[in-house]
C-alpha cells in the first residue's frame, strides 16, 4: 500500500505524538516489504514472457544454432581468410611495390663488369667501339649493329696490307701486297715434294727434295733446273722443269 503521511500541527500534544508513531510504522513496513521485493529473485512481478516478448527455449536455441552455422560457415571459407604465412609475407611488402614483371635487371659480358640496372625503369645505352656503328629504328623497336671496317683495329686491307682497301685485292706481282690470285694457287698447285727427280718431266713443273744440306750447284740437262744432282753427298736436291 502507498504511504499516506498523517497530518501534525504545530502544536505537540499527545494526539499528534501518536500520529508521529503511526507514521514512523507505515514507513518502517514500506521499507519491509522494499526489501522483500528486493530480495525476491523469482519474478516477483509474475511477469510472462509474451508480455514483455522474451524468446521461449526453443527459439533462443534455434537463433543460437542459426548464429553458430553462420560463424562455422565463415571461418571455414579459406577464400577470405589467410594464414599466418601469407600474413608475414603480406607484411613483407615494402610501400609502393608492384607485381614482378619479367625483366632483366643485369647485363653480363664475360671478363667484363656486370651492368646492374638501378631502377625499375633504368635505361641501357648500348655504345658503338672501333669500326662498330649502332642504329635504331623506333617504329619496329630495333637496334642495328654493324661492322664497318672504316676504322683501326676495324679496317681491314686499307690497315694491314700495302695499298689495299676493302674488299682486300688480289696481290700485284712486285707490287702491292693481298690476296692469293686464282692463278698463283695454280702454279703453287704444281710444286711438291718427291724422293727422286722426275723421269719423263713436262714444262713448268716443280720438285722439291726435303731437308737439301746445302747450296745447290746448277746443272741442267733434259728441260730441267738441277740443284746438287750428282747426290754424291747423298743431300736433298730439287729440279725446276723448264717452260
């Protein structure tokens, strides 16, 4: 019940005294029954659960069970989840870096020094040396190396052979220095060497003797040129047939 306070004048006689006592009671049972209400842990309102729309067991059990799907569900699915190595791995990647492309990142000439690239977007130049020119083509992305042979160690017959310049020429009786002629591999084509001078020789043929021992004496007989012919040192002689 709802406390309702006596009224007290002013005036203390024992009319009032009483009220005063009877007010101190109802307080005294209001708080009693505070306490009790306090203490009552068994629903004390006799509260229901469709009033106050509380879940029955059955459906808190069957939202529980919904949840635990959802979560198995969830931190089953590889595809969204990484390992503790794809972590540190992740954690290895400095800022700003890009996917690896296929690319070289050294040039390496053997007995050379490498030529590193020092850039993701580093240039090589590529330089022409003696007698080398270097061209390129932007439109088909090609570069031409060519040999021109216009200067030393590159030159070639204007360098190294009297008189001579590229395509290197054909020797010069008496003259100028180059090429074996068609016709002087002909004539070197006939001398060879032989153990004993020919029988039956014919014009413009040559025979060397190996290891001749000394300075042949010239004689001749028979259309030939004949060095130490008697052999009577047993030396190596050569005969010369004559045109």
């Amino acid at each position: 019940m709802a406390f309702i306070p006596r009224l007290i004048t002013k005036f203390l006689d024992l009319a009032n005294l009483q009220r005063h006592n009877d007010n101190f009671s109802d307080i005294q049972t209001e708080l009693d029954k505070h306490d009790l209400h306090v203490a009552n842990k068994n629903n004390p309102h006799d509260v229901t659960a469709a009033q106050i729309g509380a879940e029955t067991p059955i459906g808190a059990q069957s939202k529980a069970t919904a949840v635990q799907n959802n979560l198995d569900t969830h931190t089953s699915n590889t595809g969204i989840h990484t390992t503790q190595t794809e972590k540190d791995k992740l954690a290895d990647i400095s800022a700003g870096a890009e996917v690896n492309q296929n690319a070289f990142s050294k040039v390496s000439v053997a007995g050379q020094s490498d030529v590193d690239a020092e850039s993701k977007t580093d240039t090589l130049n590529i330089a022409g040396g003696i007698g080398i020119t270097v061209t390129t083509n932007p439109t088909t992305d090609t570069v031409t190396i060519t040999a021109t042979g216009t200067a030393a160690p590159g030159a070639h017959a204007s360098t190294h052979v009297t008189g001579g310049s590229d395509v290197i020429p054909d020797a010069i009786a008496n003259g100028n220095s180059g090429l074996m002629s068609g016709e002087d591999k002909a004539d070197m084509a006939k001398i060879y060497l032989s153990n004993s001078p020919p029988l039956n020789p014919s014009g413009g043929n040559t025979w060397w003797l190996e290891d001749m021992g000394e300075t042949p004496d010239l004689g001749g007989g028979g259309g030939l040129i004949i060095g130490n012919a008697s052999m009577a040192d047993d030396d190596d002689v050569w005969f010369a047939e004559l045109t």
